[in-house]
C-alpha cells in the first residue's frame, strides 16, 4: 500500500500538501521532492517517526540525517548558533543545495544526528517542499527516498520501486531539477570544508566568500596507476557491475562493449555523444550530451543507473567527466557506484 499525491498547486493551501502534512505531524513517513532528489521526511521532534525512515530505507543508524527548514527561523529549535561565515553561506545559496553541519540544540534527539552533537541543517530550493515544511510547522528531516545503497531517486517513479509498502504517502512533484544531492559544508574558522559535494560547487563557495575550501571526501580518485577490479563501494551503486573509464581509456568503451556482447554480456553504455556513435548495434545507450557539458549527468545519472538495471543489463560501461564544477560531485557518484576503474 502506498498513498500518493499530486498536489496540483504548489502552496501550502493546497489538499494534497495539507494532508501530506498532517501525515507528517502524527508521526507519519512522507515522501516528497526537492530541488535535489527524492527526500522520505518525518518530523525532526518524533523519534518513532525518526526510527521509522531508517528503518525504511535500511540505513545505518549511525548515519546522519539532514533536518529541512521552510524559512530560517526554524533554525532556533535546530541549532545553538552560526558564526559570520556560516550566516553568509546560508545567505548566499539557501534556498538551495547546500547544507550546514551546526552545533545542535537538546531538541534534536540523537537518533537524527546519529549520535553526534552537531545537525546537517538546509532549506530545500523547491516550492513543493516549503510548502509541505511549512504547512507541518515543524522541520523536516529527510534522508535520501532510496533503500540505503541504491541510488537517490529522483522521480516518484524510483521512490516507489524501493519503498512501496514501506512509507505512509509520496508526494509526487515530478522529476527533480537539479538529480544530485546537496553540498555538505562544515566551516571551521575560515575554512570551508566539504564532506559531500554537491549542488553548490567549490568554486560557488569560494567565489561567494573569498575563504579557502578544503575538501574531506574519501574516494581513491588519486591514484595515479589503474585501481584493481574488485574494489567495490556501497553508495549509490545499481545492481550491474559498473566500470568507470577516465582519461585516455575512454576511447576503450567501444572495443570493450563489443568483446562484452561477443561473451553475451549485456551492456550498457552512460557516455556523451562522440562516444556512442562508435558503439556497436544492441548496446543499451544513455546519453550525456555533448562533450564538456555537465548537466545531463548530473541531472539524468540516477535514473541511468536505474533503467539499466530495471533492463536487466549486467554490465554498465561509463565515461568519467573532469572533475570541476558539478563535475566533482557527478564523479564523487560514480566512483562509489563502480565497481571498476579504468584510468590512464
Ligand atoms: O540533497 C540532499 O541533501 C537530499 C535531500 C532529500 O535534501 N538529502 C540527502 O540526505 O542526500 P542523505 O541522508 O541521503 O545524505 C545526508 C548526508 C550523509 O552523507 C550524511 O552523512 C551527511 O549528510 N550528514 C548529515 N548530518 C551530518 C552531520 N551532522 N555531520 C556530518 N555529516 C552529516
Ligand atoms: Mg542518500
């Protein structure tokens, strides 16, 4: 069983988003889009609510949530206080994707923060999902709408396929703009530091505040020599094996796709258009557009990895992008969904 609604408009006066809301103030689960992806939302105060989006989406419990705000007064009840650069960010690119991590106040029960005493806390850039905050007048905390380890969804379409039977009602405001997830930010003094990236790129946070922005990411994108086969992470990944190809051997695709299809491996191919004209007949093709440009990676990469599996295809080859700009946060993505790198 799942409820899902279709608010015709945007506001807060709206049937759907009011009834959504009232799902969420008794301790419901809802689903509902932002900017970003797909976020499963339960109030922040509630931890049986809280309880139940992990235990939807199969998440660690010591993994943190992110508490969503309609306006940032909200904030009062979420954390103790922000510095001048911290107040300047949230200026700058709220509403938005960017997320602060702040100290929080006893309000905010650990199960939200995973024990730790500070709160990812952002006000989403979607009308949908002000409105939906707003008519709950409470913040909303809201984990990516996936099963832990999937990837994010960014259409009501994917929330349903992985929560069916698992959440009280999904909102359904179409595809989401933007199809990757917020920047995570922690400043310390005057530097910015990234934990995830995001939306807002580096270069955005730099440029708006003149600091220095340092990045804490993991991922074993500096090394210089081909990462062994094997090396797999548990984020984002589709159920296909994924090979990510960077630099000089993406004009590899082609040759191995075909040598796939010779040992009837099915394959699909993420890759802009150059790269797709030399593929051969019966390769499943997602396009990226045009070369050097980011958007549709950045926009589409979820649902790729998606319709690929939902074909059954057991191979998915893609091409890695530079990563600059929202480039870095699409590659942060594929490097944690590949199963295999293949650099040179
Ligand atoms: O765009 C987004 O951020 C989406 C939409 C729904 O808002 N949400 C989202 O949530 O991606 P989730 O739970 O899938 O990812 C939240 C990330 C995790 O990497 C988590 O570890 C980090 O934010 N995070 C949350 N609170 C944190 C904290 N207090 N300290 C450090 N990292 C934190
Ligand atoms: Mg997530």
């Amino acid at each position: 069983m799942l409820r899902i609604l279709r608010p015709v408009g945007h506001s807060t006066d709206d049937k759907d988003i009011k009834a959504a809301a009232a799902i969420l103030k008794s301790g419901g689960v809802v689903a509902f889009p932002t900017e970003t992806v797909y976020g499963l939302g339960a109030r922040f105060d509630n931890e049986a609510a809280v309880a139940k989006v992990f235990a939807a989406k199969g998440r660690p419990r010591d993994n943190p949530l992110i508490a969503h705000v309609s306006h940032p007064r909200q904030l009062q009840q979420l954390v103790t206080g922000m510095n001048a650069l911290e107040e300047k960010l949230m200026l700058a690119f709220w509403p938005g994707p960017l997320t602060l991590v702040l100290p929080k106040t006893a309000a905010v029960p650990y199960i939200v923060t995973g024990g730790l005493e500070t709160v990812g806390v952002r006000m989403p850039g979607h009308q949908l999902a002000l409105s939906l905050i707003t008519a709950a007048e409470v913040p909303i905390v809201a984990p990516s709408a996936n099963i832990s380890g999937r990837p994010s969804p960014t259409s009501a379409r994917h929330v349903a396929q992985d929560l069916f039977g698992r959440i009280d009602a999904l909102v359904d405001g179409g595809d989401t703009p933007l199809g990757l997830e917020s920047t995570v930010v922690q400043v310390r003094g005057d530097v910015i530091n990234v934990l995830r990236p995001g939306g807002v790129t580096r270069e955005m946070l730099a440029s708006e505040t003149g600091c220095h922005v340092i990045s804490s990411v993991h991922h074993e994108d500096s090394a210089s020599a081909p990462i062994a086969p094997g090396m797999k992470y548990t984020h984002y990944a589709p159920r296909a094996l994924v090979t990510l190809y960077e630099g000089q051997a993406i004009v590899d695709i082609g040759s191995d796709a075909r040598s796939l299809q010779q040992s009837n491996v099915s394959v699909a191919v993420i890759a802009f258009a150059d790269t797709l004209s030399t593929l051969p007949r019966g390769v499943n093709i997602y396009t990226l557009g045009d070369r050097g440009s980011v958007d549709i990676a950045a926009r589409r990469l979820y649902a790729y990895l998606r319709e690929a599996d939902d074909l059954g295809v057991q191979q998915i080859l893609v091409e890695g992008l530079e990563s600059k700009g929202l480039g870095e946060a699409v590659m942060n993505r594929l490097y944690k969904a590949a199963t295999t790198v293949v650099r040179r």
